[in-house]
C-alpha cells in the first residue's frame, strides 16, 4: 500500500488474503462468502429469499432441480432439470449457483428474462421477482391398497423447517396415514439444527441423532433425542446422489434409531460440519470443524449412504414427471404394502 507504484483497493487485497486462507485450507467446504454469497446463505437459512422460486444445482450450471409453491417460477411454469442457459441474455454457462442468483436478484424492474433450455427445446420466459417465504415442505396423502401412506417432501433444512414438517404430519395424520414416505431426493442440506428439529418428532427419547468427531479424531461426542414426542409408524427414505448433509444426518437417524428403510441411490457423502462468522462488511467465512457419524459411529464421508434397496431413477419419469412413473417412489409404496 505504502510502495506499490499505483493506489491500492485495500478491501479487494484484504478479501482476496482472506479467500486464499480459506482455499488453502485443504478442504472442499471451508471458503470464503462475499456480501452478496453470505447474504444468500441467510436468507436461505432464514427461511426467505429475494428471488423467483427456484434452487440450482451447484455441479450443473443453471439447472434448476427445485420449483416452489406458489412462486414466481411455477408460475410462468419452469419446471425442474430446465436448464437456464441466459439470465437477461448474458451467458451463464461459467457462473456458480451464487453468481446466477446474484444476477436474478439484481436484475433491474424486479423482473428477469430467463433462456430456458428444456429438451430440445430452446424458449424466453419473464419472471417476476419477490421477496419469498422459503417452502421447506411439499406433503400429501397417497392411498395404497386401501392404505393411507403419507408423502413429506423436505426441500430445505432452514430454521423453520422442524415447525414446518410438525404441521405437516399432523395434518396427514388426522386423516389416518399408516406410514410414512420422506423423500430427501436432491436436498443438500442446511441446519443441522433443523435436522435434529425433525429426527426428535419421530424418535423416541434416547434415541441416538449423530456424533461429531473433533480435531484429529478427538473428543467424539454422541447427540441424543430429548424429546417426549415419538412415532412408530413405518417409513421409507428416498434418497439419491444429491442427498448430502443435513439431509443424510436425517436418513441416518431415521435408518439407525427409528428402523427406516431406504429406497434410490447412495447419497452424494458429506460427512462433514461448517460453522459461520460474519465479518463487519456483511462478509463471511465458513469452516470445517468437526466429522458428524451416524448413530452406529460411521463416517459417510466421500462414501454415502447406501440404500437398503437400489433403484434407478427411470428414464420414463424423467421424460414425464408424473408420480405413477416415479419407479423410486412406486418402489416405496410396494415397500409400505409389505411394512402393513
């Protein structure tokens, strides 16, 4: 700053040695959010969000793999794995799932232009953008030979979902389901709170959440169910390769201390747990501090959970997303004709 032959952007140097600490941290998990990154990762965690009602993978550029409720983006009828290919005719092909929300948020009239990608098929849609309540739940009662089997879908693991998924079940409930399907398909986590939140609402008291393994394996330390509230109807996990986190902390709870079955693909395998600080400019930086192991002591890191019974996602469905050609999900059902 003192010598260098032209002025320096102080802020741009400091945020870029803060970035490369983090990097250099030899783990895929621990980085380094700007104000914009960090403000998105709170909202989410929040509950709300200023956008259109979608999530984007972070492996594909663009592609959505969730469309909320009652939001813009159902709306104007985006559908998941379309792909977003321009945001306001700007290529996104390079940008991160941060980037591109960053563009939608920011674009001017709070109204976007989307070049969606769906099949072979190439089209413009314009959306509207607002400020949003994040649905964490999608649920409903399905019927199977006579039977009344549940449906919960969790799409995000944020602050409200424990209050969320509580609601849910004893609406379906009072209509008698006898069990229960939780699909976790394509959730990559959040709070681990929230986890808890929804293992303690069928576990009994006692029962084993997780464990967290401390600095080179030291200080492990088993996490137990609290709570007076129980269930004991049976249930069926589906999962797949983009089950991570939160999401697995969950399916290894519900598998090792309730009896859940599992029904997909291994789980995408991060056995790991970040914790947050935000800086005074709004930015903030996220670290690795400990292992998590399921209730049996097992760390799923880069390995995943496997499912009790593989199924592969057809290709039918893909092509037409309707439920009777979910083969994972019929699979489930057939699995609760069993279980009754």
């Amino acid at each position: 700053n003192k010598d260098y032959y032209a002025s320096v952007d102080k802020k741009s140097a400091i945020d870029g040695a803060i970035d490369g600490l983090m990097k250099n941290a030899y783990d895929d998990y621990t980085s380094y959010l700007d104000k914009d990154a960090a403000s998105s990762l709170n909202d989410s965690l929040n509950g709300t969000y200023e956008g259109i009602g979608i999530s984007i993978s972070n492996a594909t550029p663009g592609l959505i793999v969730n469309v909320y409720l009652d939001s813009p983006a159902k709306k104007v009828g985006l559908l998941e794995n379309d792909i977003i290919t321009a945001i306001n005719s700007q290529d996104i092909s390079s940008l991160s799932s941060n980037e591109i929300a960053k563009l939608i948020k920011e674009s001017p009239s709070k109204k976007v232009n989307l070049t969606i990608k769906r099949g072979e098929e190439t089209f413009n849609v314009d959306v509207n953008i607002e400020t949003l309540s994040t649905p964490a739940v999608d649920y409903k009662v399905l019927s199977n030979e006579e039977k009344k089997v549940g449906y919960l879908a969790i799409t995000t693991f944020s602050n409200t979902l424990g209050s969320q998924v509580k609601s849910a079940l004893e609406e379906m409930e009072s209509t008698g389901i006898e069990s229960l399907i939780l699909d976790l398909r394509n959730n990559g986590g959040g709070l681990l709170s929230a986890a808890v939140d929804v293992a303690s609402l069928f576990l009994e008291k006692g029962k084993t959440i997780y464990g967290l393994e401390g600095r080179d394996g030291q200080n492990t330390k088993f996490y137990y169910d609290t709570t007076s509230t129980k269930r004991e109807y049976p249930i069926v996990i589906l999962m797949n390769g983009a089950t991570a986190s939160a999401s697995e902390i969950l399916a290894s709870a519900l598998i090792d201390s309730y009896g859940a079955t599992s029904v997909g693909t291994t789980s995408y395998g991060k056995g790991k747990v970040q914790k947050t600080s935000t800086l005074s400019d709004g930015t903030m930086y996220k670290y690795t501090s400990a292992k998590w192991l399921t209730p049996k002591g097992n760390c799923i890191d880069e390995v995943g959970l496997t499912p009790d019974i593989e199924v592969n996602l057809s290709e039918e469905y893909m092509n037409d997303r309707v439920p009777e050609k979910d083969n994972q999900l019929q699979t489930a059902l057939f699995e609760m004709t069993k279980a009754q």
